[in-house]
C-alpha cells in the first residue's frame, strides 16, 4: 500500500509541475482558472501511462507484506537506582531510536522479533531481546 501512496504523491507532484509548464508557454489558452484548470489536468491524465500496481488487479493478503509494531516502554536506572537521563535506545538492525527523559523513562516502537540496544556514554551498552515484553525496565551496571 505504501507504494500505491507514493506513486499517488509522485503523480501529482508530476501534474503540477506539467500544469505550471503548460501555463508558463501559454498553452493554456482559457482565462477561467477552472476551466483551464480542467483542462490540463485531462490531457495530462491522457498522457500518463497507467501503472502496473494500478492495473494489477490479482493482488491478495499474501502478497501485501505489513511488518506488525508494538510499543515498548521502561525505564533506565544507574547501580544504585537512579534515573539516567538521556540514554540511547536504538533498534539493532533498524531505524528506529529514541532517548530516555528527566525521568529515565522511554517509549519506542518496535517491529516483531527485535533487539533493543542501551547505550549511555561512560556505561556498557546492553542489548535485551524484546520477544513478548512491552515493559523493559533497565539497570545500567
């Protein structure tokens, strides 16, 4: 489906720069903005080739491929329970990432079967399995 939206976005973003093209030349020979408007927008349709992922129409659930995301949540604290501000809390192997608050706690989304790495300057850096935890609470040693 993502791709389905950025072709959307892509098309578009093609029918304008081809409408403010053809106003520029002065192809656009109406002074009515709706009718012009009109206008260039179907004889840009008629110039755009229709998509394969338009005209496939065969596609089932099993070709559609969605990566399930959980939000996980805890709190970091020091040796002798203290909160640690500002500690690092990456997906190994992804993207996503974020940073403890004032008071140690974090939330971040995570993909199915993830790692997540601590990493805090002066610690050693941890790496807890997710599995079916929604709450990793932290002790940095």
């Amino acid at each position: 489906m993502p791709r389905l939206i950025l072709e959307n976005k892509n098309l578009i973003l093609f029918l304008n720069l081809k409408f403010n093209f053809m106003k520029r030349r002065g192809l656009i020979f109406n002074s009515r903005p709706d009718k012009a408007a009109m206008f260039a927008l179907g004889l840009m349709l008629g110039l755009c080739p229709v998509s394969k992922a338009w005209a496939d129409t065969n596609i089932n659930d099993s070709q559609v491929v969605a990566q399930a995301q959980k939000k996980v949540k805890g709190q970091v604290v020091d040796a002798i329970g203290e909160p640690l501000i500002g500690v690092n809390i990456t997906v190994i192997g992804g993207t996503e990432g974020t940073i403890t608050d004032i008071d140690g706690n974090y939330t971040i989304g995570v993909p199915a079967g993830a790692k997540l790495k601590f990493s805090y300057i002066g610690y050693k850096d941890q790496i807890i399995d997710v599995a079916a935890q929604t709450v990793i609470n932290v002790k940095v040693p």
